[in-house]
C-alpha cells in the first residue's frame, strides 16, 4: 500500500447487528488524495464497513482514526462535520422534499451557516438538470438523477473525504458515466475517495488501491492494478469483473 499519509485508518473493526457479525476484524489505511476500491460479493461487509466508519453504525471493537482523530463511536453527525461525507447505497433522499430541500436538508446537517450558499451555488453547478428540476420532489426523480442529487449534495460541502456506497447500482451506463466523471472532478479537487462498487473493473481502473472483503474479514489488499482476474475470481466468485 502507499505510504503517503493516511487521512483515514481503519484498525480491527468489528461489527454486528444482534447475534450476527457482518465484520470480524477488519484493517486498512486509506492514504490522502487517493482512491480506495472496496469490492467483495454480496454479504461480505462492504455496507457494514462504510456505515461504520461514518458513524450510522457503532462498531463492536476496533478504532477508526479519519484526519489524526478517533471518531470512533461518534454521532454521524458529528462525523460529517469533520469532512466525511456518506453517501449511502440507499442514498437517504427525502421523497416528499423538492430537490432544493434536500439539498439544504444536507448542508444544514454538514456545513456551518455561513458556508451553506456557496455549497448550494456549487450543487446545483454540478449536475445543471438538479437546476432544472429543483422545485420537483426527489422520490419523482429518476434513479440517475437522484444519485446525482445524492452525490452532489455532500460534494457541495468540499469533503475531506467521500465515501460511496453501489453508486452505479441499477443506473443506465450514460449515467454511470456521469457519476464516474463527478467522482473524477472530485478527486481532482483532493477529495480523497473510498469507493464500494459492484462494477469491479470500473472501480479497478478508477482506484489506486483495493481491498477486497470476503465474509467479514480482508481477503486481499494491495494496488488495484495488482488485483488480477485470477484474484477476483477467488475472492468475487461469480461476482468477478462485470463492467458496463
Ligand atoms: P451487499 O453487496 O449485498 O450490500 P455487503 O458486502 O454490503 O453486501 P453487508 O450489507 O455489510 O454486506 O452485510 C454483511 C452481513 O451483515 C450480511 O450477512 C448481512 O445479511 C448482515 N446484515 C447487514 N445489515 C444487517 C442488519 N441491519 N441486520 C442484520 N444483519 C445485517
């Protein structure tokens, strides 16, 4: 792995949900600047891990350290505050809000007051249709817009860190496209990127590094250009390189 800083450390998480354990243990580093691939098959942990490290669930044991402190146990609230942003598989949207409420839902809950204009100037910069459609009520969106609307609402807050979730799940190639260019920009602009994605070869050419999980535990970390079929094949199982 690289041996620049790392802006987020992640040291035997440990997480479960009553009696099931999702994480048994799980360790990685996460270097400034760069983008980190988590991939694995259904059920290995990838959602357990990212709810985790952005507070929505309150690991077991283990340590997470994001830029030099322990927000370990802490509200996500709070966790966002510091430069974390989430963006969850089910994306958290308010149906029943417009476009524009959404937005200022988000930046209320991870910006101070006094940056919240610029941030909702830079949202709706991003994805121009969010403009267009800002007085429409989310749950009418379609499913790309929506993720746009999920993506562009942390991004406007300028996070340290981005952590997404099966962005691409279930949208058009066109629009896949269009989340892979924002998240390009992104780290363009220094946002550091922890990326979980079921299309593995996208996420491999986009990634500098990978951690693969395989039933609660890392099977594999290195380079993502290092992770070769023959690896993804043993870890993904049939789940192995789909690409759009
Ligand atoms: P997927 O790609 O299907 O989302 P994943 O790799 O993200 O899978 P998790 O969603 O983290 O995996 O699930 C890990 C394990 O924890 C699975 O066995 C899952 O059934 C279990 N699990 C996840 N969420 C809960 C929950 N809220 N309550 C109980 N068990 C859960």
């Amino acid at each position: 792995m690289s041996t620049a800083t790392p802006l987020l450390e992640v040291t035997d998480i440990e997480v479960a949900y009553g009696e099931a354990r999702a994480l048994f243990g799980v360790s990685f580093s996460v270097p400034q600047g760069s983008v980190t691939a988590v991939l694995g098959a259904n059920g290995a942990g990838k959602s357990s891990l990212a709810s985790a490290i952005a507070g929505v669930v309150h690991p077991r044991a283990g340590r997470v350290v994001f830029d030099g402190h322990d927000i370990t146990g802490k509200s996500s609230h709070t966790i966002a505050r510091m430069g974390l942003a989430y963006v969850p598989e089910s994306r958290n949207l308010f149906p029943h809000l417009s476009v524009k409420e959404n937005l200022w839902a988000q930046l209320r809950f991870s910006l101070p007051r006094a940056q919240r204009k610029d941030a909702y100037d830079k949202a709706m910069a991003m994805f121009p249709v969010l403009g267009e459609r800002r007085s429409q009520a989310a749950g009418t969106l379609s499913g790309g817009e929506q993720q746009m609307l999920a993506l562009a609402r942390v991004l406007a807050a300028s996070p340290k860190l981005l952590i997404a979730d099966e962005m691409s799940l279930g949208l058009a190639p066109r629009i896949v496209d269009l989340v892979f260019e924002s998240l390009a920009r992104a780290r363009d602009e220094g946002v550091t990127v922890l990326l979980i994605e079921q299309f593995v070869e996208r996420a491999l050419g986009f990634a500098d590094q990978a951690v693969v999980l395989r039933h609660g535990l890392v099977g594999w970390q290195g380079a993502a250009a290092d992770a070769g079929d023959e690896l993804l094949a043993e870890y993904l199982g049939g789940e192995t390189a789909s690409s759009v």
